[in-house]
C-alpha cells in the first residue's frame, strides 16, 4: 500500500457477543430484533387481534406503511 492508495476498510463480522445488547440492529440490508419488548397498548391491541402464526407479516406491514408515511411527512417538511 502506498500513501496515495487507502486501506481497504475491514470487513466487521457483527456477531451476537457484540450486538447482543441492543434490541434492534441494522447489518447492511437485514434488521434484527431481539428480544424487544413492546408495550404500547395500541400496537400491543392490534397485534393481539391478529392470528399468532400471522402476527410477524402484519408486524412487518405496520413498520413499512409507518415508514413510508414517516418519509412522506418528512418531505412535506422540508418543502
């Protein structure tokens, strides 16, 4: 390696030992969440409504439709 060509940035492997303490964690283009205990009584009552073996899709649904709409008010802002 010269001065004029940087170091290849290191690969990190997140493994469980070094993320273990947070609940949530982004790694390139997956989401993890461990053990997060929710307790708003809103999402607790409209999750408990549904079907437990269809409670992760419709989890999933609601953070999509919660972020697009959090990205579509943060436009409307910056305008």
């Amino acid at each position: 390696m010269t001065e004029d060509t940087p170091a290849a940035a290191p690969i990190v492997d997140p493994s469980p030992a070094l993320t273990a303490d947070r609940p949530v964690e982004v790694v390139g283009t997956t989401m993890r969440i461990h053990e997060l205990c929710i307790e708003r009584p809103s999402i607790v009552a409209y999750l408990g409504k549904i079907a437990p073996e269809k409670q992760e899709i419709a989890l999933l649904h609601a953070l999509e439709v919660g972020i697009t709409e959090l990205i579509a008010r943060r436009e409307r802002f910056q305008r």
